[in-house]
C-alpha cells in the first residue's frame, strides 16, 4: 500500500501516523471505528488490525476506484469480515447510520471539516475520540494563504478546541493530528 501511495503520489496517513493510530486504538480496545475518506484503505487497514476480529471499521470513500483497491488489500491481508465499505460522502454518514464509535477518524476535504465537529461528537460513545488528520496542513495554518482548504482547517481547529463536549491536543507528526476524547 505504501508502495502504490508512493507511485500514485496518494496522501495516506505514513506509517509513523498509521502506527500511532493502531496504538491509541488498542489503548481505549476500540471495537467500532468509523473512518471518513479512507482513501484505498491504508489508515482503514491499522485500525482494522487494532479492532480484531471481533471488531468493525466503517470505511468511507467517495471514489469507487479507491474501493475497488480497498477491497483488494482487504482480502489480501484477511480483514474483509471486519471492514464495511461505504461509496458515501464521510459528513451525510455521519446523520444516517446508528450506533455509537469508540473512533471517529477524519480524513475528508479540508474545507468540509468544520462541518464535521458536530456529526463526529453525536455519534461518539463517552470517552471516545475524535481524531483529525492534516492540522497543520503543512505550516499552511499559519501563513497569509486563505484558500477554502486553509480556510477550513483553521476554522476547524479554532471550533474544536473551544468545543465543550472535547478535550483536544494537536500532536504534530507529520502533518498533525488532533486527538479529542469526548468528554
Ligand atoms: C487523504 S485521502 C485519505 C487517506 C486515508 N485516510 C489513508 O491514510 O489511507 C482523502 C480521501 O478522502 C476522500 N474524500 C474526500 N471528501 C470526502 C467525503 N466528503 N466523504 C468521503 N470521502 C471523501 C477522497 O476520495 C480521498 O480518497
């Protein structure tokens, strides 16, 4: 996967992120994890390692060719009973489907972020998290560049660390990640 990341040029998490992700999953023993724009499944895949066998991962893409490979890597590496595969938009799935996630992890068009803090919080169980990739937007946040994606990462950010409902820290690796646990 990191391979077809590299030739594609494809922004997948890396695996310095996908390791800590696999980490705070096995922590909290997340069993439910719904992911919003998962790409061809590289995130999907360490958090499917982390739930087991008795977990499930919700895998959202907007792209079918993505999911095609998804699905590939999936049954290649024996998790296809534990991922549930969505062709949906991340922020309209967050309305319909029900339950409660241990992990809601956001991955989606950075100006459709702030309108995600909300959805994410409502269908979280208490002491979950709420985990965002690309603060930093590669050092974007702090420059004069105010194109929507700028806009909507640093909008983000100022709604969800004033948010009531989370307690957020933005751990800088790669390229940040917010992790917010709900309180
Ligand atoms: C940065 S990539 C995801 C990488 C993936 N999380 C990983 O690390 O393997 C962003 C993905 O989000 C998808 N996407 C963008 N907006 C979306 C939305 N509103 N709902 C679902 N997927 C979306 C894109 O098709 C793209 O594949």
């Amino acid at each position: 996967m990191e391979e077809l990341a590299r030739e594609k040029e494809f922004p997948i998490v890396g695996r310095q992120v996908g390791s800590f992700l696999y980490q705070l999953a096995i922590t909290i023993n997340a069993k439910s994890v719904l992911e919003l724009g998962s790409g061809f499944g590289y995130s999907a895949y360490w958090f499917a390692k982390a739930v087991g066998e008795d977990g499930q991962v919700v895998f959202t893409d907007l792209s079918s060719e993505n999911i095609d490979l998804a699905r590939q890597f999936f049954k290649r590496g024996g998790f296809q009973d534990r991922i549930q595969i969505h062709l949906e938009d991340g922020a309209l799935i967050l309305d319909e489907i029900s339950g409660e996630f241990d992990i809601i992890f956001n991955d989606i068009e950075k100006e459709d972020y702030p309108q995600i803090i909300d959805r994410a919080y409502n269908k979280l169980r208490s002491g979950g998290l709420f985990i965002t990739d690309n603060v930093l937007w590669h050092g974007r946040v702090l420059s004069q560049d105010n194109s929507p994606p700028t806009e909507g990462v640093r909008g983000f950010t100022e709604l969800l660390m004033s948010h009531k409902g989370f307690y957020t820290t933005i751990i800088p690796i790669r390229d940040g990640l917010s992790i917010s646990v709900k309180l």
